[in-house]
C-alpha cells in the first residue's frame, strides 16, 4: 500500500511540477549491486536533455520526507561546522600575510585582488592538476566513474576549455576582484586585519551561504534546461558528455554570471565581515565543483566518511552530463523539487556506481 502527498508548485513554465512524497509499510525492493534500491515496474518512457522537467513513466518511487530532511540536514551543517574550524586554523597565517601586504604599501583593494585570484587559481591549478595526473598514469581509477570512448574529451575541446580558464582567471578574474572589492565593502566587509567572528556566526554565515547558493544554482541551472534557453546557453557546458574538473567553468557567459558566480558570490557580498570568511567559502566551493565534475567518486572512502569529500554530489552531477536528465543541483533539493526521476530509476548511487563493474564484467 502507497500513501503520498502531492504538493503542487508553479513553475517558470507556467505548468505546475508534482511532487510526490512516498511512504509504505512495505517496500518492494531489488537487489542493485549489493545494495537495495527501489526501480519502477515495467516499461518506462522518459524525457532528458533540454527538459525543464524531466519524467521517467511510470514515475519511480522517491525518497522519503524524513529521508530529504536527514540530507538536508547533514549537508546544511556538516561542511559549515568544517569551514569554520579551517576558518579559525587559517586566521593566524592569514593576519601575518596581511600584515605583510600592508608593509608593502598595498591597498585593502589591490589585498583583496591578491587573495580572490590566488585562491581561484591556486584551487583550479592544484585540484585539476591532481585529478588529470591520476588520468594520465592510470592511478586511483577503482575511484574512477565509468566512461564511454565517445565521453573522452576531443584535443579541440581542451584547448578551448584551457583558453577560457586563462582569460578568466588570469586576465578577467583580477579586475573584477580589484573592482568588486567596493561591492563588499558597502554592504559591509570590514578591513584585512578586522577582528573575526565568533565560531557560532562563522558557522551561520557558511550555512546561509551553502543553503541560498544552493537553492540559486538549481533553479537557474533548471532553467537553463528549458527548451527555449537550452541550445542557446547551457549547451555549451553539456559539450563535456563525460566530465572532467576543468569541464566546471566551461560555460557560457550568461550561465558565469548567473548560475556560478552570481550564487555563489551573492550571500558572501552581503554577510562577509572579515574577508577570510569569503576566502574560504570561494575555496570550499570551487573545490566541489571541481571534484563533481572530476569522473572521480571517492564514495566509502575514509575520506569521505569524516565529510572531507563530495563524492556523493560528484556521482550524483556526473549523472547529469553522462546522461542529462535530471540532478540539476543538491540531491535534496532535486528529491524536493521532483526532478531525480532517471537517478532513481537506476538505482541511485549505488547503480550509478554499479555501471562501471557491469562494463567491465563485459568486457572481461
């Protein structure tokens, strides 16, 4: 016996999405890999690509209210409380280099300009490097999510992608640090060598910031899967089928602006004090992407269970490329939001993971 509720939401399209929260008594599960996971009966039809709102038909079953709230809940408060010991550990280095800068004479902006871009590309260089080097020798690839030969970026494809990133990060980031600098400090931003805030408000202002880019970056990345914005916009990012780190900001201005940047930078111009507080929030979010976007999952690692991982989200957005359909942002707000159809039709996780040992079975 099913029971679910049926919440009814208005959507950009004019339509309304039905979400539909389930609870049973009994489940009827199937064995996936080890791991047990719900899959629909029978034949199933499905929308993907330029699909604001993707179906599986019949619709699968999907996660519990109480299930949602429990990944909200973790994911709302376990990075903030990690961001916020960094935070603290950092301040003391982070005063002495301050204190350095201003001994040479150096501007709050020209400061700011320094530590924005340093943190950008020291976080892109350091993080993509690891991940190519561990493609190109073969290492850790038990880690590795499964890839199709026409997944492979082409060499055209790569040397676009490393153009971009150089004019964003070398060129283009730098004056938009230096300029944006005035931005943080009129809604408040405090000098350098400002006092911290406590550990209570560093752990607030890491969750409000990871909750509201959150919660930006689904619904503009959804629209952008609209069919009248779709081939126009976000395609471009979607010309990485199998993703790897440097594929995160391989986007069209328009998506830069509104679903990266902008989510990510808009919560911090309005909360951050001290700047360090913004130093570490821009790392903590680039590091994700890149790591989502990586192919590499790191799931049931030690790593990744004390919370120093995302493998989670990284299997769950290489879903989105290798398949596109679906899994637009957090997985709570997706299992929200009604739009985790084909992930759940797969077995979640657990299946997606499960495909790479099922390939290379055949192959065998």
């Amino acid at each position: 016996k099913i029971n679910f509720k049926c919440i009814v939401i208005p959507s950009i399209a004019g339509k309304y999405s039905f979400i539909k929260f389930y609870s049973t008594k009994k489940r009827k599960m199937e064995k996936l890999s080890g791991s047990e996971t719900a899959k629909p009966k029978g034949k199933q039809k499905s929308t993907f690509g330029a699909a604001f709102s993707p179906r599986v038909h019949p619709r699968p079953e999907y996660p519990s209210p109480r299930e949602i709230a429990k990944d909200a809940f973790i994911s709302s408060v376990r990075q903030p409380i990690l961001l916020a010991l960094l935070t603290k550990a950092l301040y003391p280095t982070y005063l002495r280099l301050v204190k350095s800068f201003k001994g040479k004479g150096y501007s709050e902006k020209f400061i700011f300009m320094i530590f924005a871009a340093g943190v950008h590309t020291g976080t892109y260089t350091i993080w993509n490097s690891f991940f190519l080097f561990c493609d190109h020798f073969k290492l850790l690839q038990q880690y590795k999510l499964h890839r199709k030969e026409y997944m492979q970026p082409s060499s055209q494809l790569l040397r676009k992608t490393f153009y971009e990133a150089f004019l964003g990060q070398v060129i283009l980031g730098p004056i938009f640090a230096y300029q944006g600098q005035a931005v943080f400090k009129y809604f408040g931003m405090l000098d350098h060598n400002s006092k911290l805030q406590s550990f209570t408000n560093l752990v607030k202002f890491f969750a409000i910031a990871k909750l509201g880019n959150a919660f930006l970056f689904y619904w503009v990345h959804r629209i952008c899967h609209h069919k009248s914005i779709y081939k126009y916009v976000h395609k471009q990012h979607h010309e990485y089928t199998g993703t790897i780190g440097i594929a995160a900001e391989y986007a069209h201005p328009v998506e830069q602006v509104f679903a990266n940047q902008g989510p990510t930078i808009l919560f911090s111009i309005l909360l951050t004090k001290n700047p360090l507080m913004f130093y570490v929030w821009l790392w903590a979010r680039l590091q994700e992407t890149y790591e989502a976007h990586s192919g590499y999952c790191f799931a049931n690692t030690f790593l990744h269970n004390i919370g120093l991982t995302n493998a989670t989200h990284a299997a769950f957005h290489d879903f989105h490329h290798t398949n596109n359909k679906g899994n637009f942002g957090d997985y709570f707000l997706d299992a929200m939001f009604g739009t985790i159809d084909h992930w759940q039709a797969i077995g979640g996780e657990e299946g997606y993971i499960a495909m790479k040992s099922k390939k290379e079975s055949k192959t065998a």
